[in-house]
C-alpha cells in the first residue's frame, strides 16, 4: 500500500464551523465526497462550536475565523490543548491571519476557495492525522504547539473591543470597555460591573478575559477581573494574598494564584 493510501484509509470525524449556511454547506458537500471523512457536527457560531467540539472529539475542525461575538481564534483558545483536534482555519481577507498560518505551517482556506485548494488542505490534514495516530512524529513541532504559536502573534496584533454588547429583555445595549470596574463570574454568565450598574452577559471568565486589553484588566481570582485603573488599594492577607479595595469600594481577594501578575502589572 503506497504512502498516499495508507493517510486515505485513516477515517477522520470532522466538524464544520461556518456562520454562513451557505459556507457550511460547501464544506458538508465537498466533505461528504469523500469516503474516509464522517461530519460528525456542524455548529454556525463559536460557543455551538466549542460545545459540539467537546462533545464530539472531532479528529479535524474547519473553523471560520469572523464569527460575530466569539472569533475562531477565541474558540481554538477555549479547547483544553490535550485535546485540540487538527484545524483548517477557512477566512475572507484577513491579512493578518493569513501571515501568521503562513509563518506557523497551519493550514487556512480563502474564502472563495475552489475543489483544488479544498482538497490539498484535506491531504495536508490526513498527513497530520496519520502522524499523530502513529506517534512522535520525528521531533516535528506538534500542532498545538503552531496553532498557539500563530495565536500569540495574532493576539499581539489583534485590537480589543471598545463596547461590549449587552442583550436583556429584548433589548440591545453597549457597555463602553473603558468604564467596565470589574468583571465577576455568575454561573454561565460573567457580571459586568460599570459605572454602578451591572449587566449580565452570557460568556465564560475565560473568554472574557482574553476579549479584555491585558493591559488595562487583571485576572485576580477565578471569578474576578478589574480594571487596573479602577484599584484604589491593595491591602497584603494571608498566604501572599491581596484584598483589593476598587475606587467604589468594592473590596476583592486576589488569590495567591493570581497574585503575581497583579503585583507585576503594578509594578
């Protein structure tokens, strides 16, 4: 059995994850030609898709880049990294992206991309299912390790949102990011503290987080993130903790795990 054949007889369950139908049924077409691919999940926004992808364990994802609310970078960054299947990031025009999947050997579809190039990205994650079924693969940079890598530098490019959305009752308001005070965890949804109010959204501290400037929002505890521009005192506790005293006197630990990075971000 030649090379090329024996990659084609490793089955992949794959999930596509497009927020356009139409997108998402080219790529259910094209997949469904094949006989050693199984769709296993499709999901048309980044939240469907970390779900369908954890739930599934797909061996291969497609994964659009602009999602309205959670990106695909945001979704990759969402996966626990033991667990990361293979990625074909499918985008219109980011210039930006493209330079970093370049750079980092990952490989990405232009949208609109023709059979050819659909089917080289298809080979290209064959090779990398076959490697990673059969073991090391010769000290190659694992996947993981090139999506991270890629992200990092989009990340070091990538502008952070200046409004963030809210939606309740029916209505649909915005939350400027420069008068967020803090940030707490409320079961599936974060609490958005602003100018004496508070607004739930439907988002997880994680993606939260990484939607904030690192450079203005600390991480001080598993469910709490302020503005560092809103922290009025720091008062040393138990164990290398802090309680942190907010401008409105909100008082918060920040826990030892935490502790560190605030206490570099403040120098």
């Amino acid at each position: 059995m030649t090379e090329s054949a024996a990659v084609r007889d490793v089955a992949l369950r794959v999930v596509v994850v497009d927020d356009e139908e139409l997108a998402r049924d080219r790529l259910e077409t094209l997949l469904s030609q094949q006989p050693d691919i199984q769709v296993v999940g499709t999901a048309s926004d980044g939240r469907a898709a970390v779900e369908v992808i954890e739930r599934e364990q797909p061996d291969l994802v497609f994964l659009d880049v602009q999602m309205p609310e959670m990106d695909g970078f945001e979704v990759v960054e969402s996966l626990e990294l033991e667990r990361m299947p293979a990625v074909v990031f499918v985008t219109a025009h980011d210039a930006h992206a493209l330079r970093a999947f370049e750079v980092h050997a990952i490989d990405f579809l232009v949208k609109p991309f023709d059979q050819t190039r659909f089917e080289r990205a298809l080979a290209h994650a064959r090779e990398q299912h076959a490697r990673t079924a059969s073991g090391p693969a010769g000290g190659a940079q694992p996947l993981d390790a090139r999506v991270l890598a890629a992200l990092e530098e989009l990340r070091a490019q990538r502008s952070f949102p200046e409004r963030l959305i809210v939606k309740t009752a029916g209505r649909v308001f915005f939350v400027r990011v420069e008068d967020v005070d803090w940030v707490e965890a409320s079961g599936n949804y974060v609490k958005v503290h602003a100018k004496g109010e508070a607004h739930l959204i439907r988002e997880s501290m994680k993606n939260m987080e990484a939607r904030l400037d690192p450079k203005r929002f600390v991480r001080i505890h598993r469910s709490a993130i302020v503005n560092i521009d809103r922290i009025k005192e720091l008062e040393p506790w138990f164990h290398g903790e802090y309680i942190v005293i907010m401008r409105d006197g909100t008082r918060l630990t920040a826990s030892r795990v935490f502790s560190d990075r605030l206490s570099a971000m403040i120098g």
